[in-house]
C-alpha cells in the first residue's frame, strides 16, 4: 500500500478486482464507500471496481449480491467495467479478490515499481483464511453473505489504516 498523504486535493484511490466485476468486487467497493460515507470522509476517497474478465461489462451487480448488501443498508450501485491498462497507474491502490485475478493484473503492469500498489484484499482481513475472497457466483445465498463479512472485516481494516493518513482530517 502507498504511504501518500491524502488531503481532499489528493484523494487516496482504490480499486477492487475480481473476475467479473459482478459479485465480490462491486461488494467491495460498495462496502467501502459505505464506510467512508459514514465516516465523512466522501471527499478523501474515490472508490472504483473493476473484472479482470469482460465476461459481464455494462451489467449491475449480482442481484444476490444487492440483495445481501442491501440486507446491511449497503448499496452496490456499480455497473461492471474491464480493468484497463490506464487505471494500474491511477490508482493508488488496486486490490484482488483471489490470487488468479492478482497474477492478471500483474501480468498487465508493465512498470514493476507499481507492484507494491497491488495485492490481495485479504491481506487486511484479520481473519485472513487462505488469503482469499471465495467466488459465490455458483452458489447459494450463504456464499454471497460469507463473502460480504470478509468484505466487510477487510474494507474496515484498509479504511481504519488509511484514515490515520489524512493530513487535514480530526479523526
């Protein structure tokens, strides 16, 4: 993760990636923006998800998905989109759900100094399991709601981390 300063000139960018951009990584961007709106911190952040695949461009989220986060009063208002080759140097921090979507992104990163900007979101999980955020797609309801609380548990984490960089922030 960068270690820049984020003031509201500056805002800290972060993408979440998984295979689709239908179910975990809209999840996660929907869970993040949540936390920062209850936190006040709307203009310290822009917050992004993309697939690694363009399986389901231009598409909602899962509606199992919705339906889990709406359960806990959290929106995922995302349409799915392809990661491009423009957004690895525009975000300061680009985040997989699984190590087959992080070896794609790595594979599209021609600059290796920008390595450290990628990684796995279970690498802030306090419950890191086997560092990865399952694929619900194919199951049922229990998959879509075991994915939201490591989402969520993973997002509070990056958010609790990154809120002690705002320089012009009273926490």
């Amino acid at each position: 993760m960068t270690h820049k300063r984020i003031t509201k000139e500056n805002p800290y960018k972060i993408c979440f990636v998984c295979l689709g951009n239908i179910c975990r990584s809209p999840t996660a961007e929907g869970v993040f923006q949540h936390l920062v709106n209850e936190r006040g911190l709307q203009a310290y952040f822009e917050v992004d998800s993309a697939g690694t695949s363009s399986y389901h461009i231009g598409e909602p989220a899962n509606s199992k998905s919705r339906l889990t986060a709406e359960k806990y009063g959290v929106s995922l208002l995302s349409t799915a989109r392809q990661l491009k080759a423009f957004d690895l140097g525009y975000y300061d921090l680009i985040l997989a759900m699984d190590r087959e979507n992080l070896a794609n992104i790595r594979e599209m990163t021609p600059d290796q100094g920008r390595m450290a900007q990628i990684g796995l979101l279970r690498d802030f999980d306090p419950e890191p399991g086997d560092g990865e955020v399952p694929d619900p797609y194919f199951g049922g309801m229990q998959g879509f709601e075991h994915v939201f609380q490591i989402v969520k548990r993973s997002c509070e984490a990056i958010l609790d981390e990154l809120e002690t960089r705002i320089a012009d922030h009273a926490s």
